[in-house]
C-alpha cells in the first residue's frame, strides 16, 4: 500500500503542475515566425502592386486624353512642339520636352512626384489602289506612349491609332 501511495503521489504532483517551459515557449515563438514573417512579406508586395496599378490608371487616363485631343486636331495639325501641349501631327517623334507629372504627393515638395515621359510618333500611310477603283488614302499612324519614371523607365503604356 505505501508503495502505491508513493506512486500517486509521484503522478499526482506531475499532474498539478502548471506553466510552460522554456523549449516550449522558443519553439512557440519559432513557428509564430515562421507563420507571421510571410504574411508582412505579402503585405508589403500587395501594396506596392497597389500603388504601380494606380500609377498604370493613371498613365492610361493621360495617354486616353492625349489620343483624343490629336484625334480631335486631325492629321493636318502642325505648329509648336515645346511641350505635350503640342498637337503637332508631322511625321516624327514629338514633343521636345516630353515631361508630364503622372502623381502629385500633394504637398509643394515636387522632388517626390512621378514624373514621365509623354511621347507621340507620327508616320504617314498611304493606301493605293493599283487597279483604279478608289482614289489613294493617306491617314497618320500615330503612336502614343507614355513611359515612367523619368529618365530610367520602368513601366509604359502606349495606344496606337490611325487619323485622317
């Protein structure tokens, strides 16, 4: 019987304890790492895609606007080509200063806007017909791009379209 008490006791005690231990606690912490360190990581990256979708609206908005308004100045506009202005429709690249603010930041510090590039190239088609049937078409083929950042292009949209 004393053998058995001794027993019980032994278990008994073992029972009742409470808390963890020192193993049990690192080896916690190491799979809560190894858990929570991916999911920052994916954070982090789904902001970031976030803000480049935003910047590609943005430049696609732009690019919309300027086929729009070469569109609407047809294939026989000419004149400046200073700046994105311009609706110069010459065969060639254009405009000189091809610079255009896609985001503002929102405060006067203009160092943290994204700026690009908005350029257009113009080339002249003809259509012919050889057999007569229908006089001869020429149309602008006009390619539209807008490239950013400034001076180390990353990311671009481009439309093309044909003018008359």
């Amino acid at each position: 019987m004393n053998v058995r008490r001794r027993r019980s006791r032994r278990f008994g005690i073992a029972r009742n304890q409470r808390g963890l231990t020192m193993i049990e606690i690192m080896v916690s912490v190491v799979v809560l790492a190894i858990v929570i360190a991916p999911m920052f990581d994916a954070f982090g990256r789904g902001r970031v895609m976030v803000a480049h979708r935003g910047e590609e609206r943005v430049a696609l908005r732009l690019i919309e606007r300027k086929v729009e308004q070469l569109l609407q100045a047809g294939g026989a506009a000419s004149g400046t080509d200073t700046d994105i202005t311009s609706t110069n429709m010459v065969a060639g690249t254009h405009p000189t200063n091809s610079a255009i603010t896609l985001i503002t930041r929102g405060d006067l510090d203009t160092s943290n806007d994204v700026i690009g590039d908005l350029t257009w190239d113009v080339t002249s088609v003809t259509w012919t017909d050889a057999a007569g049937t229908w006089d001869d078409a020429t149309y602008k083929h006009v390619v539209t791009k807008l490239a950013w950042p400034q001076g180390a292009h990353r990311d671009s949209v481009s439309v093309t379209t044909i003018i008359n």
